[in-house]
C-alpha cells in the first residue's frame, strides 16, 4: 500500500501448532502485529481495516449507495449532473465525491460529495435544510462556502467549487487530489511550507474560526485535507459536516483530554494538528507532543506546544483571540478587505447550539469512560503487583523455614552421632 510499512506477522509452524506456550506467543505477536496497524492513522481509518475488525457494520458497498442517492436527489430537482467518479480520494470511508458541472454550463467543473449521517446528527430534516441553506450563504475570504446543498433522509448531497490542485494535505504530498488517499498520504514524497507562509495560512484559518465562533458555530473538522491553498490564500472547506453528525477525525485523541469540551477548544486542537502537519510535513499520531524537533524554529513551536503538549491539554488550551496575539500569527499581515457576512436565523441558531450541545456530551461521555477505564487499569495493575509481592514474601518465607528445618535436623543428627560416640566409649571404659 503506498509506501506504508507494514509490520511483520509472526511466524507460523507446521508441527507443534496447538502447543499451548505457541498459541500463546503467537496472540500475544499477533496483538502486537494489530496494534502497529493502528498505530499509523491512514491504516487504521481504511476500509479492509474496519472491515476485518467491524464486518458487521463495513460490508456495506459505500460508493454505490452513494451513487443511488445522488442520482435520487439529482433526479428530484438538482441542478448539477455527475461527469466523474472518484472513489476514496478523501479520507472518510463513507464520504464519497464525485465529479459534476452545472446543467447550464458543462465547462465549469465542481466537485459534489455524498456522505450518511453520522452519530452525532442532532438535527431534524427541517432544520438540517434550513442551517444548509444559511451556510451556502456564508461570505468570508478564508471559507469557501457550498454552491448548493440538499438533505434526505438518507444523507447530506453537497456541492461545492473544484480546486485542481487539491487540498493542504494533497499540496503536502505532491499529489494529485484525484488519486486514491491511502496511495496518496502513504507516499513518503513531499515538500515543507515555508514558515512565513505557515503563519500566513495559520493566521487566516484563526480568523475564520473566530468568525465563525462569533455567530454561534464552530467548524469541529478542521485538519489539512479540509484546506485549500487559493492564490496563496488558505481558506476553509466543508462547513456542513457538523450539520451531518459526522465524528470528528482525530476524536480517538480528544477523548483522552477532558478539558477539550467546547466547540473552540476542538477548534484550537484540531489547528494544533493542522499546524503540525503543515511545519513538519507529517501528521502527529500521538494525542500529545513531547518532544520537538530541535531544528524546529522557536515560534512555531512555541505555538504547538501551547496547543498539544501534555500540560496544555491538562490544564486547558488557548482561546482563539488569544492565539491571534501570538508573534507568530499578529506580524503577519492581512490583505484581504473582503467585509464578512454570515446570517444565521434564530431557529438555525438554536438547532445548531442544540447539535453542538448533543455532540460535547456524547464526547464527554467518552471521555469519561477512558477516565475509568484508566482507573480499573491502575487497580490491576496495582492488585497484581501486590500479588507478586505477596507471593515473593510467601516463597521467602517458605524458604526460610525449609532452611531452618534443615539445619534443625543437621543438629539434632550431629547431637545423636555425639551420644552415640559418647555412649560407646563409656562400654570399652
């Protein structure tokens, strides 16, 4: 796959294969060989992955559902026609995209994509129709707003402007945006962003977050794939994935901190990864950063270990206001002039505070949950060490009166051999 390394299997045997000390060693390699799967991100979201772990829910044939429900919703009054399949280009293993234009005009090109709802829709038809039709309506110079959008039962159909040169993480890569995700973020060709330009593209996703914040909604997907580079202005895509309930990408790393419990405190992780990826041209796996690169410049890292060491994440991250003020982020200079304008019915404001609130509980019941399950770990971990040392004093202490005993016998065997010497002296006298 790419250039992916793979981990090696253990190895077999033809005889001796039931020997219970192999059945053991083999699931105790075979569980380390899992674990290395998972440990590389673009593994472990891939579908042969969660098909082998989750056959029940992965069987299903994704891209062909899609193509159904596009072809009902485009039937039933869409105004775009489908030219081009491109199947697992992105990320999301149920998100399908597709090539499209408009039916008046076959030589502008768009991209429209197809995605189920997730787990965290909260929202009922009506209000997922009306918060998408507010969103296409969002004018900003560092968001890119849906050309239409259309929600059923099923799923959300969205369309939105084509970038041929594909997103942050395709500009990473080198890569063309057509090509499969797994080939294409495995390939170990790519280029760094500049550090000027990193704070010129840092600095413009923060200001429209802290647009979008200021009208009630966060982004809560934000990561390098969801950025596009357009004349050299870094601008925001796929606004409706909240709307669509579906999880965050890097939920598996928040659900480890309990103090990202706010739509802006993901907001602020998610960009800490985002602009990790762009300063170091990979993606951090881990849910903290301990360690830099010494070689990595002073403010940058400054600013990712404000966002994603482990004392950050502890003891609660940074606003976005206040990542703005940053000397990273605030010398560098804005051109646009573009004025901002997002209008947000009341009802659209409610079903989207309600959304957001129904998805932070559903985080932090989870969160709550690996806070316990660490806990039950410490106590067994605690109850088997003190079993061992249990143990330890029982056998000493086994040992000691074995030792004991034995030198008890060696006297008293000692004191008759000198009784018995004694005794027949006493005879010959």
């Amino acid at each position: 796959m790419g250039t992916v390394v793979l981990p090696q299997l253990p190895p077999k045997k033809v005889f001796g294969n039931t020997d219970r000390d192999f059945i053991n060693e083999r699931k105790e390699a075979l569980q380390k060989y899992l674990e290395g799967i998972l440990f590389n991100p673009l593994l472990a979201s891939s579908l042969p992955v969660k098909r082998f772990l989750d056959p029940t829910n992965y069987t299903r044939n994704f891209l062909e559902e899609a193509r159904q429900n596009v072809h009902i919703v485009l039937r039933s009054g869409g105004s775009h026609e489908v030219t081009e399949v491109l199947p697992s280009c992105g990320t999301r293993i149920a998100k399908e995209y597709f090539l499209a234009h408009p039916l008046a005009d076959s030589k502008t090109q768009h991209v429209l994509w197809w995605a189920p709802f997730g787990p965290d829709k909260a929202m009922n038809l009506r209000d997922t129709h009306a918060t998408l039709t507010a969103l296409v309506q969002c004018q900003h110079p560092y968001i890119v707003p849906a050309v239409s959008s259309i929600a059923s039962e099923a799923g959300v159909c969205v369309v939105r402007p084509w970038f041929p040169q594909g997103s942050l993480r395709d500009r990473i890569h080198q890569t063309k945006p057509q090509g499969n995700s797994l080939v294409k973020y495995s390939s170990d060709k790519f280029i760094p962003i500049e550090q000027t330009d990193c704070a010129v593209y840092g600095r413009q996703i923060l200001e429209a977050l802290l647009f979008l914040h200021e009208k009630g909604i966060g982004h809560g997907h934000l990561h390098t794939g969801n950025l596009v580079i357009d004349n050299n202005v870094c601008r925001l895509l796929d606004l409706e994935n909240q709307v669509v309930g579906l999880p965050n990408h890097i939920r598996s790393h928040m659900i480890h901190h309990r103090k990202i419990n706010s739509m802006e405190a993901i907001d602020v992780y998610c960009f800490g990864h985002a602009l990790y990826e762009m300063v170091f041209s990979k993606r951090l796996t881990d849910n903290t950063c301990t360690e830099f690169p010494p070689e990595s410049p002073a403010l940058s890292r400054s600013v990712l270990e404000s966002i994603l060491s482990a004392e950050a994440c502890k003891n609660g991250l940074p606003t976005i206001a206040g990542l703005l003020t940053h000397p990273f982020f605030n010398q560098t200079p804005l051109h646009s002039h573009e004025k901002p304008s997002l209008r947000l019915p009341s009802s659209v404001k409610q079903a989207i505070a309600v959304a957001q609130e129904a998805m932070l509980e559903r985080l932090a019941a989870d969160q709550k949950k690996v806070r316990q399950q660490r806990k039950l770990s410490k106590a067994e971990a605690f109850v088997t060490q003190q079993s061992i040392k249990s143990r330890s004093k029982k056998n000493l202490h086994l040992e000691t009166n074995d030792l004991l005993a034995k030198n008890n016998q060696r006297s008293s065997g000692d004191f008759k051999s000198n009784s018995a010497a004694q005794q027949d002296m006493n005879i010959r006298r």
